[in-house]
C-alpha cells in the first residue's frame, strides 16, 4: 500500500470521527438547552410559590394583601409597607419570568397562563398605587410590557377575585 492510499484512509476516519464529534456535540447542546428549559421553569414556578406560601402564612399577612390589592386605603402605612413588600417579591418573580420567556427559557404555554396573573395582579388598585414609586426599579422592558397594558386584556377581571 503506498502513502496515497493510507493518507485517503487516513482522511476518511478524520472526517467520520469529526462528523461523530459534530453529532454528539449537537446531542450534548439539545440536552443542556431542555435542562435549562426545565430548570428556568422550576424555579420560576418555585418562587412564585414561595410568595403565595408567604401571603397565606398567617391570617394579618392574608388579610393585608387582601385589602392591598382591592382598596389599599383601608391600610395603615406599615400594613401598606408589608403589601408593598410583597408586591415587590411578586413583581421580581414576574419581571424575572417576562425575562426568561422573551430569553426562550420558558414556553408560550407556560408564559401566557402567567402574563393573565401578571396583568391581573398589575391592574389592582393596590398595586398601581405600589407600581407608581417603584416601577423605576424594574427593566424597561417590563414596565413597557405592563404599562401598555389594560385592564380589559385580562380574561373576566371583573369576576376574579384573586
């Protein structure tokens, strides 16, 4: 056999073995891409959690909420600081969960069941008092998408109550 012969062998391995590092690679960057999928889902769907567990974590924090969102001005101003609080918690979850949709990190699905109770939540008389000393405090992006909004994008906002 001379050296033409083994130096062709020699390329054809080559390149089977790039094209087997190309197809494991794109495996490899599928299978990071669904566990950043799912880890941007579970961990938004974690913190909005842990804000629910912390509004029913005792009836007075209930009831603060409660009446924050629907008639703030029956609250004292530290009971308006707590509720202000949560809103702000809430809001970071939101902006952080607006953020990784518009990044691809979360589905359509999952995005448009929770821009309803980002645009509910939004439109509360509570949180728009809230909303006007603290809406510099999130990305423009955010305040654009909430601001352009309006109350009738909610499905029956009249008739939920929470």
């Amino acid at each position: 056999m001379d050296w033409a012969a083994v130096s062709a062998i020699s390329g054809m391995f080559a390149a089977i073995a790039v094209v087997l590092s190309v197809v494991y690679l794109a495996v490899q960057v599928r299978r990071n891409t669904l566990a950043m999928h799912s880890q941007a889902h579970h961990l938004t769907t974690i913190a909005l959690a842990e804000t629910a567990a912390t509004i029913a974590s005792s009836e007075e924090l209930s009831r603060i909420y409660r009446l924050g969102l629907a008639t703030p001005d029956k609250l004292d101003e530290d009971q308006f600081f707590r509720f202000a609080a949560i809103g702000t918690s809430q809001f970071r979850t939101f902006e952080n969960l607006f953020f990784q949709y518009h990044s691809g990190l979360v589905s359509e699905d999952y995005w448009v069941a929770h821009r309803e109770n980002i645009l509910w939540f939004y439109h509360c008389p509570g949180m728009q008092i809230w909303w006007k000393d603290k809406r510099l405090a999130f990305s423009k992006n955010f305040r654009e998408f909430l601001e352009t909004s309006e109350a009738g994008d909610v499905s029956s906002p009249e008739t939920r109550r929470i």
